[in-house]
C-alpha cells in the first residue's frame, strides 16, 4: 500500500508589471503529484493583456477574489459572463473553445487564480461548455477563527451541489492564529495547497511542514484516505486544491493540452480554420465569430 508523497515547498517568483503580474506554478516542477492540476496563476492584472485565445483538451478556471473588481469573459460559445468577486467561471474547453477575459471597468484590478486542469484523453474532442459558480452557491465553514468556502467540489460533510465536468475540489480557507481546520484527502487523489498570505502549518502524518505566502506544496499517491490539518501560525489564508489524478501523458502549446502531438497539430488547424470561432474586438466591443 503507497503512503502519501510529497513534493519539495516551492516559492515561485512573482513576474510582471503594474498592468499584469503574477506567481506562475507549473505542474512539471512537482514530479507529477499535482496531477491532474497543469498549473496556476495567482494574478492581478488591469487590462486585457492577453486579448481573444483558444483553449483545447483542458480547462480554465478563472476564481475573482472578494476583494477585486469583477472580471467580464467572453467565449466564442456566446457565453458573456461577469465573474463577480467571490465567483468562479469553469471554462471546459473540450475540442476547442476562444475566450477573452478583461477587467471591469477598463483600470481597475482585478486578483484571483486562473487555474488549468487537464480533461482525460477520451473526452478532449467533446463539445466545449461553461459553468459559473456564483458566490453565493458556495456553502461556507464558519468557526470561531475559521471561515472556510466550498469554492466547488466537498470537504468532510460540506457539499457544494453544484455540478461541475470534472471532479474536482477547491478550498479557500481563512485561519487565525492558532486556529486549525481538518479536510480529509480521498484516497488515490492529489492536493495542492498554495500559501496566499500569512503563516501556518499543514499537518499530515504528524508532521508538521509550514509554508508563508507564496509558498506551494503538493501531494498524491496515497492509497489510504489522508487526514489533513491546516493550523494557523498568523492569520493566513490558503487555497488548497484536489482532484483524482489521470496519469496521462500531454502535449501543449500555449493553452492547448492534447493527448499525442497529431491532436496538437489538429487542434492548432482547427484554430485556423475557425472551428473554434473567434472574438474580434472594435474598439470597446467584443464581437463573437461562430466555429465554422
């Protein structure tokens, strides 16, 4: 029976200027124990930077923190969504979708995490769809110095009953000090807990590990369900994020993940071609081109 592993702590650097910069973590730095996590983005931004762009074979998840302004995505689908603060917009790419993302109004900042997660192999060439989890829809933990949110996905006996095109679990924990909250790690699933501020312990096995912000910890390949236990050392608060590893082998380019390279270079075509749709943007709008 396999015990639960765990990647070395990790500080990536903040990258970027005043319109956009972030903590980039790519799952190729954890020796696959994010799996089925690619990667992720703690962002703040101010503009459009990256304007109208496809996705295929995996998915974007674009979580606004309380405190930013709201962030406005539009899709080649029609889908024209406000991510209000709190909320989270799951764009499930499937076969390939192009979407852009902007602040709300132009200037203002949004923060959030913009995280990519892989779709298994036989599903990548499915038609595209899109969910949003209002704020409002999140069940949340309260305790005396815990506030723990649902974000999707369960802890213990907290459900968020929204239904979502993959299994996958989010927690956005607030944690005083000395204040601790326990979540137990199915078994066979990876977890990665990223430090947004502050400091604190995560307790597993009787070991005790502590991370401040910045810092990113993942883990997987525990046969046995894993008792976790996050304990304030400061007030802190930390994302921590689960999902069932598929173990499958992925090519990409930009946001694309496909499962061999022909499924890259087809998808890339596709792209071209307009099988995906486009946004043109004129001035302040938006326009929505159809796939072909």
């Amino acid at each position: 029976m396999k015990k639960l592993q765990l990647s070395s702590i990790i500080t990536p650097e903040v990258q970027g200027d005043e319109q956009f910069f972030a903590r980039k973590v790519r799952a190729k730095d954890f020796n696959g124990l994010m799996d089925p996590i690619i990667g992720f983005d703690h962002f703040e931004l101010t503009k459009d930077i990256f304007g109208p762009h496809p996705h295929a074979g995996m998915s974007a998840l674009s979580y606004v923190f309380e405190d930013s302004a709201p962030y406005q995505s539009i899709d080649s689908l029609g889908n024209n969504v406000t991510v209000t603060p709190g909320s989270l917009l799951w764009t499930w790419a499937g076969r390939g979708v192009v979407h852009s993302e902007y602040p709300v109004p132009e200037g203002a900042s949004v923060e959030g995490l913009q995280l990519f997660v892989n779709i298994p192999a036989n599903k990548k060439h499915l038609a595209p769809q899109s969910v949003f989890i209002d704020k409002n829809a999140m069940p949340e933990i309260i305790e005396d110095g815990i506030l723990v949110r649902v974000v999707c996905g369960s802890t213990n006996t907290v459900v968020n009953t929204i239904v979502t095109p993959e299994p996958l679990t989010i927690l956005h924990a607030f944690i005083e000090s000395e204040k601790e909250y326990k979540h137990t790690l199915p078994a066979g699933w990876s977890g990665t807990v990223f430090a947004v501020e502050g400091h604190f312990e995560i307790i597993i096995n009787d070991q005790a590990i502590e991370l401040e912000e910045g810092n990113v910890l993942a883990m997987s390949q525990s046969d046995y369900a894993e008792p976790i236990t996050f304990k304030g050392i400061g007030n802190s608060q930390l994302l921590f994020i689960s999902g069932k590893p598929l173990k499958e082998e992925i090519f990409t380019q930009g946001a694309m993940a496909m499962e061999n390279r022909d499924a890259l270079t087809a998808a890339l075509a596709d792209y071209n071609a307009g099988k995906m749709g486009f946004i043109k943007i004129d001035g302040t709008t938006r326009i929505v081109v159809a796939p072909v």
